[in-house]
C-alpha cells in the first residue's frame, strides 16, 4: 500500500502547488486602487480599465470590464459582474474537489494497509509452527506504518485545502465589497 500512498501524496503536492501559484497571483486590489479608479469614472477620464490595473490584476479584467464599462443598465451591469465573478471563483475552485478527497482517501489506505498487514502477520504466525513474538511484532510495525503515512500525507492536505477555501471566501467578499464600492459610483450618476 506504500505505493498507492507515495502516488497521492506527489498528486496533492502537485495540485497544491498549483493551487498556491494561482492562489498567490490571484489578488483583488486593494481600496485605494478602486478608489483611484472610482474617481476617474467619476470625473469621466476611464473610457476603459487603465492598463496598469489590467496588468496588475489580470484575472479580474472581465469583472471590471462588465461592473465598468458595459452600456446598459445598473441591474444588467451587476447581473454581468455577477457571471464574470462567479467565473473568477470557478477557477480558483479547480482541483479543489481533488485535495478533499485526497485527503479523505490517504488515512483510509493506509488503515487498508494496516488492515492486510495485520492479515499478513497473523496468517504467516498461523502457517508458523513456533510462535515467534518477534516476528509477529516486525509484521505489526510495517502494518501500523501505512496509517502512519496515510495520515502523514492526509493532515497537511487537508490544511492546505483549507486554506485555499478560505483565499477563495477573501477573494468573493473582496469583490462584492469592490462592486458595492464601485457601483455607487453609477449610482450617484443615475441620481443627478
């Protein structure tokens, strides 16, 4: 069973760093970035999202784009960031669904492996004519070591897939609060 586990633990490495390097490079402005941006809209210099923001947050470039600069109404242009949103989330979401089940998988094989060690063990002990304590103890120590690997490679796993839950929730409040922030700026238009 030490194969099968060695196999998961290098596909949660692998999607975690993934994760981590889109994760990382996924960052909503900050509020003073949306406040400039906000104040050229205001004072009608934006005709589009200025390039040092589009080069700085590319992944939100739709999102600013429909919240922007689309030409229709206030309930259509958050109906549009809404969709535009929800696919920023998408991917950030991807390989997610993998990391949770790996880490629920990893204790359960290596609980298997225990299991047919200790099977292992005890038929070898059965088939053996003299009792050997020490053999039946080398056969529960290799049996134990599969759940000891399987949890070793489940708790981290599982604390990485928390993480990148919770860089997703920062970044979905961040960007309803920024639409919120932005869309008042059409609103105060709509109101004169």
């Amino acid at each position: 069973m030490m194969w099968p586990l060695l196999v998961v633990s290098v596909v949660a490495l692998g999607v975690i760093l993934e994760r981590f390097v889109v994760i990382s490079t996924t960052r909503f402005p900050a509020l003073r970035v949306l406040s400039a941006l906000r104040d050229d809209i205001q004072d009608s210099k934006a005709a589009q999202l200025p390039s040092d923001i589009a080069d700085r947050y590319p992944a939100f470039v739709p999102f600013f784009e429909a919240l922007l600069f689309e030409e229709c109404s206030k309930s259509q242009r958050e109906a549009t960031a809404q969709a535009a949103g929800e696919e920023i989330l998408f991917r950030l979401n991807r390989g997610l669904d993998l990391l949770s089940t790996l880490s629920n998988v990893a204790p359960l094989m290596g609980l298997l492996g225990t299991v047919i060690g200790m099977i292992s063990a005890f038929s070898t002990l059965a088939a053996s004519s003299d009792v050997d304590i020490s053999l039946l103890a080398g056969g529960i120590w290799q049996a134990l070591l599969t759940t000891a690997t399987g949890l070793a490679i489940a708790i981290p796993t599982l604390l990485a897939h928390r993480w990148f839950l919770r860089q997703q929730e920062k970044v979905a409040h961040a960007m309803q609060v920024g639409a919120a922030y932005l869309l008042e700026a059409f609103h105060e238009d709509d109101a004169l």
